[in-house]
C-alpha cells in the first residue's frame, strides 16, 4: 500500500496549501471519501 499512501500525501500536502479556497474544502472531502473506500477495500 505504500504507493497509495504517498499520493495521498502529496494530494493533501496540496489541498493544505489551497486550505482557505473553496477548492481546498472541497478536495478534503473527496480525500476522506477515497480514504473510506480504500480502508473498506483492505
């Protein structure tokens, strides 16, 4: 799993630089959402 973990962090190192946009928000909440899939995958 370690290739899925670091392109999770390098996208939410991304979003926390763009934190204040809306953009930013939005993409956390599809973080979370791919978050939860993969933990329902393993």
């Amino acid at each position: 799993m370690p290739p899925i973990r670091t392109t999770i962090n390098r996208i939410s190192k991304s979003i926390i630089k763009n934190r204040g946009t809306s953009r930013g928000i939005l993409g956390r909440k599809i973080i979370f959402k791919l978050l939860g899939s993969i933990n329902t995958l393993m």
